[in-house]
C-alpha cells in the first residue's frame, strides 16, 4: 500500500519539524510506526512508477507500507538539511540525482550505503554503486539530431559547432551538462570547464538558441525550430514515441552519464525500510519496469530488456565504459561561479 501526503499534510510535516528544533518534541506517530517508511520523491509519473514496480508488487508483500513526501530536489533537500540536528528526521530515503549525494554526504547528512544490506546489489553494475547512493537508472547526454535536417553528429564538437548557427538548441537548467560537454568539445575535460567558455561564446555569437526547460527544447525540434542539441538519451526514446522525429548518437568523446537513485539521510527513523525498499528498487522486475515505461537502462545485469528496447536505451559494453562521471567535487566548489558566468555572461 501506498500513501501520499497531501499538500497540507506536507506543510504539516515541515512545521512539525520545525516545532521539533525549538521545542525538543517527537516524531509524528506515522514517522516511526513500525512497517513504515517514509519516501521523498518529486511527484508526477515517476512517483506512479514507484507504487507500480516497487511498491505494490514487492514492499506491500514485505509487509511494508511507503509513504510519499512529494517536493521538487531543492525542498526536500533544504529539509533533509535543516532536519539534520534533530534526532530523528522526516524521511527515510530520497530520490536523487548523483550530483546531489555528493553535495549533501559533503555537507555531512546522509548515510554511506552499506552494499551488504542490499541482497540485489550482488547483481549492479560497477559503476553504479556510490558511496553515499544507489543508481537505480541511469541515462547520459548524448547529442540528439533530426535526420531529415542535418547530418548525424559524431561527437560532442559535432553538435557544438558554430556552423549551426540558431539550428542548435542548448538547455539552461542542464547547464552542467552543457558546459561539461563544451569543455570536452574544445579538448578539455569535466576536471575544469574553463576550456569551454569560448567555446560556448562563439555558440552563443553564431545564434545558439537557449531554452528553459527540457519540454521547450522538445517543442523546439518538433517545430523544427532547431535541428540538434544535446539531451538525454531516454528522452530521445520517449519524444520517437511521441512522434518527433529525433535520433541520438553516441560522443566520441565519451557520453556524460546522468544517474539518479536513492539515497538514505543520516537520521532517517526507519533505516531497515529504506534499505528493504532500495534492495526491491534493484529488483529485476522493477527494473525491466523502468526500463520498458522511462527508458532507463537497468542498473542491474539480470534485468531482461527486449532487444529491440535495448538498442533504442541502452549502451553497447564499449560506450557502458566510456561513459563519463561529472566531476562533483569540481562543480560543487565552482557551483556559484559557474552559474553567474552562465547567467551573467553567457546567457547575457
């Protein structure tokens, strides 16, 4: 069985956790019944996903019920943050990019995963086990084409070629990506983006168009407004679905991997739930599930994907290889500067 909480319920959780830090109080009942955990996801239809391929088939099974704590990465962040000095937090486990362990291990309010407690994790790929989350999905940057437009992209310098003039549309919120990209487009590495930024001005002077979002950037190549970028590569998938005409390609260079998951707060009321549900979210089954319905190759190896689905998802065993961590530490200590050479420079 699945729970969410309402918007007032939310509300509720935050003031009560507020009233804790000031008034030495404990935990709602909910918070620490035994059987319970609770879940903080962003909503929408990865939320559905969750109650149809872990929750119902596997951790109601267990005897387990998941309550849902919805809000957008930066507010269950800040809460975890600010739930940190307090015995007990408000959650047991958070789904989160990779990005986003790194910068809250580093601020010290997550747990290290202990892979030991995770029956299923014998199966995971390498590369997906991180110290302080799980990837149960992953996907990377990969340059997406029309073929009816321009001729395939190779490489990263392909795409980011100022040939293309206003063809060529970039993401404000994925401006991680995009300067890493650009800075391994002008022979650099993720290790330091500064060789990018002239890369990305003569984009910029050549008519780049910059969108807001992911859904503009997809409204952009179905009006063939623009005839490639750079995007993730299970979106390409689900935009075919869709009916846009878009290809993705492979990057010489090596794809900017993109990984979310799970990762447990260091107070969490109820560790061997959140460790019960991250071991189901590896399970083969649910796994073939985000796969068939996000487009997000396993993590695990004995997920079985139809071969079709898995050349339109997945990585060949030479590209899994290749594929590039961002540099964490790097953009964590940069994050600020970075941002304002984006807003104040670049996007000027």
């Amino acid at each position: 069985m699945t729970t969410r909480l309402s918007t007032i319920s939310r509300r509720r959780v935050l003031q009560g956790a507020a009233a804790l830090s000031v008034m030495s109080l404990g935990m709602p009942s909910w918070a620490k019944s035994t059987g319970r955990l609770v879940v903080g996801t962003s909503g929408g239809d990865y939320d559905r996903l969750i109650g149809q391929y872990i929750e119902q088939p596997l951790l109601s099974a267990q005897g387990w019920e998941a309550v849902h704590d919805l809000g957008t990465d930066l507010e269950r962040r800040a809460k975890v943050m600010a739930g940190a000095r307090l015995p007990r937090g408000v959650t047991d486990v958070q789904a989160l990019p990779a990005l986003f362990w790194y910068q809250m291990s580093q601020a010290g309010v997550l747990s290290e995963i202990d892979y030991a407690k995770l029956p299923n994790a014998v199966n995971m790929l390498p590369s997906m086990r991180y110290p302080f989350g799980v990837a149960t999905g992953f996907t990377a940057a990969v340059p997406l084409y029309n073929p009816d437009l321009v001729e395939k992209p190779l490489s990263y310098k392909d795409v980011l070629d100022p040939k293309h003039g206003n063809k060529l549309g970039l993401i404000d919120i994925q401006h991680h990506y995009v300067m890493s990209a650009a800075s391994m487009a002008a022979g650099g590495t993720v290790h330091d983006l500064e060789p990018g930024k002239a890369l990305l001005m003569e984009l910029r002077k050549a008519g780049v168009r910059i969108y807001p979002t992911n859904e503009a950037f997809a409204q952009g190549l179905k009006s063939e407004e623009i005839s490639l970028g750079i995007m993730w590569k299970s979106r390409a998938v689900q935009w075919q679905d869709a009916g846009v005409n878009v290809r993705s390609s492979s990057p010489s260079e090596g794809a900017l991997k993109f990984v979310l998951g799970w990762c447990i707060p260091k107070n969490a009321p109820n560790k061997d739930g959140a460790y019960t549900f991250i071991n189901d979210s590896l399970d083969k089954s649910a796994q073939q599930g985000f796969a068939n319905s996000l487009g997000y190759p396993p993590t695990v190896t004995n997920a079985q994907v139809p071969a079709e689905l898995q050349s339109r998802i997945g990585f060949t065993d030479e590209q899994l290889n290749a594929l590039v961590d961002l540099d964490y530490a790097y953009l964590t200590k940069n994050e600020f500067a970075l941002r304002d050479w984006w807003d104040r420079v670049f996007k000027a």
